[in-house]
C-alpha cells in the first residue's frame, strides 16, 4: 500500500498529537514490511519482515488502547475491538517467537487460539454498537443481513470445497480449522455490510474502513487455508501483509468511531438500500451457474438458492413500499374530499405555469355563510355541498386552468390567457352557476359566492403574491356584498396601521423587545427531550406580549426579516449555550424564512456564531419551509449544502402544506421532517388522514430522515405517532412554547419525576390562549 492509500486512509479521521506519529510509524512499517517480503529472494531473510509485520500490528494495539482510554469508563465496544486486535497480534506474535522462520509453521499450534477469538469479540462490538438501535428496526434489517450470510456462505462453500475435500474420507481437523477463518470473515463481512447498509441505523461516518479490512482479512485467510492445508505456511510472506493492513484498518475505524461517535452517521439513501440483497442474488446467481458447469459441494447449492429466495422476498417487499410510496405522493396532491388539486399541488404547479410568461389571472373563491351549513345541517352536508360546488366548478373551467381546493369553503382558479375583463366575466360565471339551487338531504339550498381577482403579471410575479393580493380582494368583495372584486392597491386597508407597526419594528429591532419562547421536543418512544424549538415574540411596550401572525407579515413585507432572524438566532444560540454550561446540552431549532436564506454568507456566519459560543454544531437546528426549497432549487442546495457541511442538521417545517413534489427530499441535504398539525389534529378520527400520517412515516424513514410530529393536544395522539414509529413530536400536550426560565421548572419537574419513578409531568402552566406559532 503507497503513501497515497495512506493518505487517503487516515485523512477522514484527522488523528492528532501521538496518534498521528503511531499511524504513520504503524504505515511505514507496513511499507517496510511489503519491501522485505519481496526482496526475500535477493538475500534479506524472512524474518525481517516478519517482525516489521509484528511490530505493526502491535502499532494498532497501542492504538485501539488509546481510543479505549480516550472513550472513558461505561464504554464497551472500544475495549471489545482493542482486546480482538490485542488477540490477534500476540497470535501472530507467538508464530514468530516459538518457530523457525524459514520452515513451515506448525498448524494448528497455540497461536491459533488468539487468532481465533478475533472474530468473535469484533462480532460482539458490533452487536454493543447496534444493540440500542434494534428495538426501533423493522425485521427488513434481519431479512437483509441473513441474505447477505447466505450468500456469502455459498461463495464461502465453493471456495473452501477444495480445501475439505482434500484427501479421503472425513475432513481433517486441520483442514477444518483452516476453513473455519474464512468462514468466521465472510459471515462477519455479510453481517457488517448488512447494518451498514439498514436505513435507521447509526453506525459511524468511516463504516468503509472496516468493511474494507475485514476484506482484505478475508482475502488473507483464505490463503493461508489453501497454505496451512498444502505446502504450509511461512511467516514472512506478502501474505501476512494482508492481516496487518487489515488490523490497522480495524484500529483507524475504531479511532474515527469514537472520535465522531456524537455526529450523526450519513442515512443510506435510494438504491444503497438494497445493496446486501443485490450482492447476495448476484452471488447466489453465480453459484448456481458455476454448479451447472462442474461440480460444487451441495451445500453451496442450497445456500445460493436460500440466497435468492431471500432476495426475492426483499424485492418483493421493495416493490411494495415503492407503490405505497407512488401512492402517497399522489394523496398529497389530491384533496380527499372533493378529489380535487390541493394547496399542495398549487403551490407545486403555477410557478412552473407563470414563467411560460402570458396573461393569467388568479381567481379566490369563497363561499358566503357556509358555516350557516355547518352549524344547521352538520359538517355531513356541508361536505356533500362541497361536493357539489367541487363539480360545478370543474365543469367550468377551461382547458389551460388550474382549479384547487385550498381547504374549508375556499378555492382558487388560475386561468390561462385572461385580463382583467375575462376574469371577471369568468367570475361572474361562476358565481351565476353557484347561485343554481343545490338539493341536500332533500332541502334546496342556494350559496353564493365571493370572488376576488388578482392579475399577472401587472399584480404580482410570483403565486405568493397574487395569493395574498386574491385574498384582499375577495373580502373586498364580500365586505361591499358586489360578488367579485378585481384588486387596487387600496384594497389595502390596514395601510396606516401597518405603517406604525412598520416604525415600531424597528424601534424594537433595536431596543431588544423581541423574545423568544421555547417548546420542547419528545422522543416518542423514551419520553425524552431531544430539543426545543425557538418560537419569537414581540414583548410589545403597550400591546403587551404579541404572536408571529401579529407582525411576521409586516416583518417579511418591509424587508426586516434579515435583521429579525439575526436577533432570534443570536438570542436561540445565547440560550443554548447557557443550557450546555449549565449541564443540559438542549439543541435549539431556529426558523429560518427564504428571504433570510437568499444570504450568501448566512452558512460562514451562522458557523461564527456558533464558535464564538463555543458550541458544537449538534446544538443548532435550521428548519425551512418547502416553498423556501422550491423557489429557487439551485439556490436552495447550494445555502443549505454549506450549512449541512458544517454538522448543522435541517429539518423541513410545516411539511405536508407546500409543494407536492417530493424530489428535493433526494436532492436537498435534509435530515429531518415536521408533520404539519393539520395532518397530526384529525388523525385519531378520521381514518384517511391517519393512513397518511402513517404513510408519511415510513416515507421519511425510507429515505433516512426523522419525522417530528406538530400539534399534539392529547394522550391518544401521542400514543398512535408513538405506535406508526414516529421519532419525535411537539404539541400542548407534552408543553406550550414557554420562557426558558419555566422551561428549566418543567425540565426538573420531568427530572425529578424519573427520579422517583413517578410519571413525567407533560403539561405546563403556562397560558391557554396561546397561538400555534
């Protein structure tokens, strides 16, 4: 191995101080190693590669130690990998010290007995590495793992075929031993390559090191067993140069483990998934057309074939998680009431409609005195007038239109090539068709309707726009009673109002009035607080204490949000690090909107930020909103790469409210998923919203994300997330958005609670009029 296989084998690590000197000492006398065993022929003897080999494996046993003292007390896997490195080296060491070195050695010998135990007690980390991780997998991780044994167990038993049947009759013991070494480094490969490739699991950021030197242990020992069993084995050789690299892969892995223990691991995302059961069936495939063409032990034969029926089963299963997932993705476009567009898919198909550039004019519907329905004749018939206005509209409309049910009694309409006198002629049709009688429950019942209007472009460029611009004029149109409304800047009435909150903003930008409240985050499964979320709010100097819908508006319009989320983030990061000096190392998830994400330098100052507290970068959450990633996709990957690259993790909010289209979750560097509470509130219900819910889960966990669940109001809830595996959830039901000061009361509550066995306390006592937000 060169200095660049060297280089680019220890580099993920970053080892400093001793470390460093005891890798590159273990590496150069590998290299010395590799020189000696080749020249063995021009005079150097044996031996001398044979200790350098020696002397490098006892390199990574110092190493493995290190990490061992390094990982602290209470810690298992570290002393479990260092004592099977220690093992193996003084096996090797024993070789080398009771026998001649130019002779073949004796096989099998005591040396074998340290040898031996390496597998098991690397087994045995791997199993303390994953053991807490088990509970919450689903038998899919078992199903892959025993595929990828049985098909290496059957390229295992065409290999060692030779070796046992060598000879007459029975195997030989040593015959036996010398497959058993093999054996042992395939199963642990299959097993190793089985947890690595298990979406959900945690299992280190340099995972390849350690597969790639079980590898190359598995190369070596199957040569020695050809050896040992044939013309014997001599120390000295390039052969031993095989497991002294792999014991020094085993001790970088080891390092870089425990040195990025508190990181999180990369998820397997897409076709890595299913790597384990492609491998097993090529393998298996391979096997079975190689016993077709000579003769191969009948054991291999079975083993290939349970290989391949195992990886039937998990394309089987693949396929159907694939069509549930085609499934959900066209629920989340599809309003299930009336089976019309939802805001989702709006959202997801105008921007793409108005850069083709032309007229369009966006139309809001509403219906006038629906909840007069509701509350006469029950939500059953205002569902089937829903229905039936649904139909009416979609009747007509054009062509080239969009029509969407945005939720409620609301509905939008964006129609292809009209100005504003087609709008209203179209506004005024629908309105005419609306006012027809419908018959519910046998009861003939007239609506109307209220219309407003909104042009593009001359009104708005984007669907944002136009929406919000729709929407004044539609209570335009139902506050003067005239049935439609096309807007006018005047439409705007609360100008004046908006103007002195505008001058009070920044007042209070600059007075520090702003804070922040905090709701904690659960684990579902333990009950513990993983987080909190940052929510901001205006201490205001005679309004008293105002909520995001009061000011967040005016904030985003006037172009304070820049300043504004510097004030929140720099008061969440202060916070946090006031929790991690006081002994609860609390992350804070801080909302970030796409106007403060168009920052170029946002991710280089947010790291200062970060720095400057002495806060690692686990501390910070930022979560963004699916518009934000859809505007501008190009700009959306490139912000939030350079955040990801730093550690910071990203979690999408509200999601389920915005665009329908799900490819940014594989292209955008995302960890985490918010369930919006209009998805969460009628779940324990209504049977088709808990399906989705439940769909929604394993699509994140699919792709290697974590779901958090918003807006949970009651014990049931709770207990169903729980139950379809969701990660994490937030809601009044666990704790309001609270100062930090009754957050760290309720934080002991919980504490001393558990401490007594008693169960957590879940509510807070904080006011009962508290927006969502």
């Amino acid at each position: 191995m060169g200095m660049l296989g060297v280089r680019a084998l220890t580099a993920p690590i970053r080892p400093r101080g001793p470390a460093t000197l005891l890798l590159w000492l273990a590496w150069t006398l590998v290299a010395g190693a590799a020189v000696a065993s080749l020249l063995t022929g021009f005079g150097p003897p044996s031996a001398v590669s044979g200790w350098l080999n020696v002397l490098a494996q006892w390199a990574a046993v110092v190493l493995c130690w290190v990490e061992v003292r390094r990982a602290g007390s209470g810690r298992v896997l570290e002393p479990l990998v260092a004592t099977a490195v220690t093992a193996f080296a003084a096996g090797h060491a024993t070789y080398l010290l009771t026998t001649d070195a130019a002779a073949p050695h004796p096989f099998p010998s005591g040396a074998d007995v340290g040898h031996l135990v390496f597998n098991p007690l690397i087994l045995a980390a791997l199993f303390v590495l994953v053991y807490r991780q088990l509970r919450t997998l689903s038998w899919l991780v078992t199903l892959d793992s025993a595929v990828g044994v049985f098909g290496a167990a059957a390229v295992l038993s065409v290999v060692v075929g030779p070796i046992l049947a060598a000879g007459s009759g029975a195997p030989s013991p040593e015959a036996l031993l010398a497959v058993a070494y093999p054996s042992w480094d395939l199963t642990m490969v299959a097993v190793v390559t089985g947890i690595a490739a298990a979406h959900g699991l945690s299992v280190g950021r340099n995972w390849n090191q350690l597969i790639l030197g079980l590898l190359i242990f598995t190369v070596a020992d199957c040569l020695f067993a050809f050896r040992a069993t044939g013309p014997g084995y001599v120390i000295g050789t390039p052969l031993d140069l095989g497991w002294t690299v792999g014991l020094l892969l085993v001790a970088v892995w080891l390092r870089g483990s425990t040195a990025s223990r508190a990181e999180a691991a990369p998820p397997v995302r897409g076709a890595w998934a299913m790597v384990v059961p492609s491998m097993a069936t090529v393998c298996g495939i391979a096997v079975l057309v190689l016993a077709s063409q000579v003769r191969v032990p009948v054991t291999a034969v079975v083993l290939a074939s349970l290989a391949l029926v195992g990886a039937s089963i998990r394309t089987i299963v693949a396929f159907g998680e694939l069509r549930r997932t085609v499934n959900l993705l066209a629920q989340t476009r599809t309003d299930e009431l009336t089976g019309l567009l939802n805001r989702r898919a709006l959202y997801a198909d105008v921007p793409g409609l108005l850069e083709d550039g032309g007229r369009r004019a966006l139309l809001l519907l509403d219906l006038d005195r629906f909840k007069e329905v509701n509350d006469s004749l029950g939500h059953d018939a205002g569902d089937r007038l829903l229905l039936q206005v649904s139909a009416r509209l979609a009747q007509l409309a054009g062509a080239g239109d969009l029509l969407a049910r945005l939720g409620g009694d609301e509905f939008a309409i964006l129609l292809d090539g009209a100005g504003e006198a087609e709008a209203e002629v179209v506004a005024v049709t629908l309105r005419d068709a609306l006012a027809v009688p419908f018959t519910l429950a046998g009861i003939a019942l007239t609506t109307t309707a209220s219309v407003g209007i909104a042009l593009f472009p001359q009104q708005g460029a984007d669907l944002t726009v136009l929406l919000r611009k729709a929407d004044m004029a539609m209570y335009k149109a139902k506050s003067s009673r005239t049935g439609h409304h096309v807007y006018r800047p005047i439409d705007d009435s609360h100008g004046d109002k908006r103007l002195r909150t505008l001058e009070e903003l920044r007042s209070a930008l600059v007075d520090d009035e702003f804070v922040l409240h905090y709701q904690p985050k659960i684990d579902l499964q333990s009950g513990a607080v993983r987080g909190v979320e940052a929510l901001v709010r205006w201490q205001h100097p005679t309004r008293g204490l105002l909520y995001p819908d009061a000011f967040l508006a005016v904030v985003e319009e006037s172009g304070l949000m820049h300043d504004l989320t510097q004030v929140v983030l720099a008061e969440a990061l202060n916070q946090a690090a006031r929790w991690h000096r006081s002994g609860k190392p609390l992350s804070v998830a801080v909302n970030f909107s796409a106007s403060s994400l168009v920052d170029e330098s946002l991710p280089e100052r947010i790291g200062e930020m970060l720095r400057t507290r002495g806060l690692p970068a686990s501390a910070l959450q930022v979560e963004v909103t699916e518009d934000f990633l859809m505007s501008d996709r190009g700009r959306a990957h490139d912000i939030l790469t350079r955040v990801r690259s730093q550690g910071i993790r990203i979690a999408v909010d509200d999601f389920g409210t915005g665009y329908s289209s799900l490819a940014y979750l594989r292209d955008l560097p995302i960890d985490q998923l918010k369930l919006d509470r209009s998805f969460v509130t009628p779940m324990t219900t209504d049977a088709r919203a808990s399906a989705l819910v439940s769909s929604t889960v394993v699509l994140a966990h699919s792709l290697g994300l974590t779901m958090v669940a918003e807006g949970i109001e009651d014990g049931e809830a709770f207990a169903v997330l729980a139950g379809y595996g969701c990660d994490e959830g937030q809601g009044y039901f666990m704790s309001r958005p609270v100062p930090p000061d009754q957050l760290d009361r309720w934080l002991t509550d919980r504490e001393a609670d558990a401490a007594v066995g008693a169960p957590a306390r879940r509510r807070t006592l904080s006011p009962a009029a508290e927006p969502a937000g």
